[in-house]
C-alpha cells in the first residue's frame, strides 16, 4: 500500500473532499487525522476508519493550530503528509460583505494553512521530509465570485511556492490543487434555493459534469505519493476542464463552428 506507516493530517476532514481524502489515504495504510470544528461529523467519519484520530480543531485560532500539530506528533510521531483543506467561503455580494465574513475566509483560507505549515515544518525537517498539499480553487485563477474566499485561495498558491523553494532542500514537497465546482454539503444551501444548480453549472464544464470529492482526493494523494517525488511548487487544476476556454463563448462569437461529427 503506498502510504503504509505514513501519517495523513486533513484539515475540514469531517464531510465533503477531507472526508473523502482520509477514507481513501486510510485504505492505502496510512494513519490519518481528521481534524475539523464539526465533531459529531468527524467522528462519525473515524467511525468508519479503525485508529483514526480525531483532533477539535477550529484553525481560524492560532492555538488550536499549534495544538493538532502537537497532539498528531504525540500520538503517531509526526506528520508527513499535511493536507489543508478547511474552507470559509462567504456568499455574501462584495459590496455588501462584512469585516468579520473577510477576515474568517482569510483566517481560514490563507493563515490557517501559512500557520499549520510553520508548525509542521521543524518536525519534517528533522524526519528527512514530508509533503504539505494545500487545497486552493479555480477561483484563485478566474472570476467565480466570492470575491474574500477567492483572494484567500490565490494567497495559498503563493503560500505553496514559497515553501516548496525555501525547504526543498529539506526534503518537503509543497504542492496546491484548485479544485472546480465540486459536489459537496457545502453546496446544499444553493441547492435548496435551486434543486438545479449541479446541473446548470455541468453545462460550463467541457467533460460535461461537476466533480466529485473523490476526483480531488485522487489528486492529493498522487501528488502526495512517491510518484510524485519530483513535483514540488507546482499548481494542478483539476476542475474538468473549465480553465481550458469556453465553448459556449466561442460558437457564439465564431458562427460558423461546428462541433466535430456534425454534418457539413
């Protein structure tokens, strides 16, 4: 198994990609952390994956950060693979959006993997390695909205190339995915308002449908894996296809383009 005695740290593991992420790292051996705010949830996810450890951990606070660092090194020895993964995304329109909604998604978008990452760091360093993958999203690159939670996730693509140049010596790969619309309990308030929205936003994707968790998780954990050995600094879209162009813009603007099979 390719993650056999490793250890797995997720944070915002308690529903949606983190959950799906230390499922399936778990399945590959490795012991994981499900670190979240939500207990009830994240021990219902550990209820599924023998020793997994679950740790309370609100990252928009310094302390606690330092704290599941901490509680992780003592019960397993240290961390190799850290993966930030909590997300704040506020909905609110820009002019209308609060202090308090920007410096949450900003806590939770870009400080809390800047910290984790500083905590996590020494001890890799004294392990010969490790690997710090951070979740950033097409939002970072191209305008979706959300403008707080968007300036946040193109921070950690910053944030990832910083680390991987200073400490690639030391043996740490720092490595960022910007995931696109993806099916998750985050998603249920817009779905309530509109039972449709998965499907009207497939319509944008060129493979023709959102993404599932388990398309981000897949992405991790090669990029975590020794597969991935020489990859470090490096952004992985992963997103269907959206950042590629967009045909509905192009058949609108170039009369004549015909999809490929069409008759002449």
């Amino acid at each position: 198994m390719r993650f056999s005695g490793k250890t797995v740290l997720v944070t915002g593991a308690a529903s949606g990609i983190g959950a799906e992420t230390v499922r399936r790292f778990a399945a590959e051996g490795a012991n994981v952390v499900i670190a979240d705010i939500n207990m009830p949830a994240a021990e219902r996810v550990a209820a599924e994956i023998p020793g997994a450890l679950v740790i309370e951990a609100d990252v928009t606070d310094r302390e606690a950060i330092r704290n599941m660092i901490a509680v992780t090194t003592e019960h397993f020895g240290g961390v190799d693979v850290l993966i930030n993964n909590a997300l704040s995304c506020s909905e609110t329109p820009f002019l209308e959006i609060t202090p308090a909604e920007v410096e949450r998604d900003f806590a939770v978008g870009i400080l809390a993997p800047l910290y984790a990452s500083q905590d996590v760091i020494p001890g890799m360093i004294e392990r010969g390695g490790g690997v710090i993958l951070n979740v950033a999203s097409v939002n970072a690159i191209s305008f979706y909205g959300n403008e707080a939670y968007s300036a946040a996730k193109a921070g950690v693509i910053s944030l990832t190339k910083s680390i991987a140049i200073q400490y690639g010596g030391k043996g740490i790969r720092c490595n960022v995915v910007a995931p696109g619309t993806v099916a998750t309990e985050q998603w249920e308030p817009r779905k309530a308002l509109d039972p449709q929205v998965f499907e009207k936003a497939a319509k944008w994707y060129p493979m023709g449908r959102v993404g599932q968790p388990g398309d981000i998780a897949e992405s991790l954990m090669f990029l975590a894996s020794d597969a991935a050995s020489w990859i470090t600094g490096v952004l992985l879209p992963v997103e269907g296809g959206l950042l590629a162009g967009n045909l509905a813009m192009a058949r609108s603007i170039v009369v004549s383009q015909r999809e490929p099979g069409d008759d002449a």
